[in-house]
C-alpha cells in the first residue's frame, strides 16, 4: 500500500488518511476506533439532490475519533497545519475538559497534527498540550513552533498503515507507566 506522500494519496484529507488507517487497525483486531459525527440541524436542502446546503451545529463537538485500543480507551482529534507555527485557537476550551476528564478514566487522548506544508504527522501528547495551554492561560504565546514537538513523536511511515498512530500510543502509555513506577519508589 502507498504511504501518505505518494502520488495516489495526494489532495486526499488527513481525515480520509485517518478513516484508512482505522479500517485497517480493525482488520487487524488491533483497535476500533470510529469517527464521531459532529450532530448538525439541517436548514435548506436541495430537494432535486437530497444536498443538505444548509445547517447548523447542534453542540460543540468533542473530538473526532473515539474508541478502544486492547482494552485502552482512546479519543482523539486530527488537525493540520499549513505552517510552523499551530496556533491553540484551533482547540477549544471544551475539548480540553472533555480529553481530561477521558484521561481522569484512565484513557489516552492525543492530537494527530499533519504539517502539510512538512509532509509531517506528529503525535501530541495530551500533557504535552497542557504545557502549551497552561503557557497561554498564564499570558504567553497562543501557539507553539514546530521546534517545539517532540521528535520522538512523529508518526513515521510504515507499510499498509498511512497514519500509524498506535505505535505512538505504545510509547506514551510506556513514558506514563514509567512516571507512575517512579513517583511509587
């Protein structure tokens, strides 16, 4: 299968790359993840197409992927930057409270970021996050630099699986573990 710079994925959307990936994590049993529909009311719809042409949001949306990872709950948001620079107005207070509540249960949330402009997938750990919101709540940027992620977390192309993401969470459930193993010595 090709990776996510080949020719044939190109002007597909990190969503889509997403959706495969998880199609094929289910093929394998390895996880089940779905894509959460974001609940809207239609407005106008073209009756000759059954196109809805307008409509508004029901709620504020969560995250765009939830689901289980052998036996690890996980919930998680995909979004791309065309730019080094990720400006935090593109994640709401709302979904912050909500992934660490989901954390409090004991599941994984994270951020899959796709540098477009990089050709560059980057997992970011939801403690991760905390230090660049914690950053800008108490007055500095609103955003964080590429220079800034951490390298170990970028999501490296692997064969059949265009955004392999669950090696990431392997790594972050393992740094956790081994902050819980320290804080019990």
């Amino acid at each position: 299968m090709a990776t996510w710079n080949s020719r044939g994925l190109r002007g597909s959307t990190l969503e889509d790359l997403i959706n495969k990936t998880n199609e094929k994590y289910r093929e394998h049993k390895l996880c089940l993840i779905q894509k959460v529909p974001t609940p809207i009311t239609p407005i106008n719809i073209d009756k000759s197409s059954r196109h809805i042409t307008l409509a508004y949001f029901d709620q504020k949306s969560t995250v765009d992927y939830i689901g289980v990872a052998q036996g690890i709950p996980l919930c998680f948001d995909a979004k791309e930057c065309a730019v080094d620079t990720f400006t935090l107005a593109n994640i709401h207070e709302h979904q912050v409270e909500f992934m660490r509540e989901f954390e409090e249960q004991d599941g994984i949330a994270f951020f899959l970021i796709y540098y477009s402009h990089r050709d560059y997938f980057y997992y970011l750990r939801f403690n991760k996050l905390l230090e660049f919101w914690d950053r800008m709540r108490n007055g500095g940027r609103k955003s964080f630099r590429f220079e800034e992620t951490e390298e170990d977390y970028q999501i490296k192309p692997k064969p059949g699986i265009l955004v392999p993401y669950l090696d990431l969470v392997n790594r972050d459930l393992k740094e956790r573990q081994a902050v819980l193993d320290k804080k019990d010595r």
